[in-house]
C-alpha cells in the first residue's frame, strides 16, 4: 500500500509540473516534512488531497482482464491452487500461473488457450499432482 501510495504522490507531483522547491514546500506545509519517503500512509493521503484540491486528477485504474471461465479453465485454476496449498508453489499467483501457461504452450492467458491446450495443461498438472502425491480425483 504504501509503495503505491508513494508512486502516486510522485505522479501527481509530475503532472501537477510541480518543481523541486514548490513540491518540498508543499510536503512542509502539509506534513511538516520535507520528503515524502518521511511519510506515514495517513500523510501521503493527505498529500494525495492536496493534489486533488490543486487540481490533479488521478488516473482510472484499468479493469482487470476477465477470467477464463469455462470447465477446463476452472480446473486448471483448481489444480494450481491445490498444488500451491500442498507448498509444490513459491508463488501460487495467477500472474504466476499464466507464466507457467506461456512456459508451457506459448498462450499468455487461459483466455488464448484452445481446448487441446488446455486438455496438455490438465494433463501436465495431474501428472505433477501424482509425483508429489496429491489426488486430483
């Protein structure tokens, strides 16, 4: 939270063409410090309202993509995540998953897979599943 908070005070400063001292002296005036890597969460909200007070508009964040959601999909999420509880994952994330997915059959997303991809992964992840003693059922 707080790294995303910093990198908006940092985007807002450069949209606002805020300068050096204009940007110091308004952390000063608001928080009574001079930096904003010195501030608390609560701080770098009220920094962020200034912003918005003087004018600055923040950027709508991009919707997410949408999930695949068919059977098989749902089935290779259900592996990974199985396989991520059992500790078989450092990072059981779907950024994560999709970069298995691209390591395995060159598609970036589920959303990209065909059938037979998808029907190689399932396959690939029960096989995975049985050498580290999981029952896929």
């Amino acid at each position: 939270m707080r790294n995303a908070l910093l990198a908006k005070v940092h985007i807002a400063r450069k949209e606002l063409a805020l300068d050096e001292e204009s940007y110091r002296a308004l952390l000063k005036r608001i928080t009574g410090k001079v930096s904003a890597g010195d501030l608390r969460d609560h701080q770098l909200d009220q920094v962020l309202m200034e912003f918005k007070r003087l004018g600055w508009k923040p950027a709508k964040a991009a919707l997410p993509a949408p999930a695949a959601r068919d059977p098989q999909s749902r089935m290779i999420r259900g592996m990974w995540i199985d396989l991520g509880k059992s500790g078989q994952l450092v990072d059981r994330s779907e950024k994560a998953l999709r970069a298995w997915i691209e390591n395995q059959v060159g598609a970036s997303d589920l959303r990209f897979c065909d059938a037979a991809q998808k029907r190689q992964l399932i396959e690939q992840l029960k096989r995975w599943s049985a050498r580290v003693g999981i029952d896929v059922g």
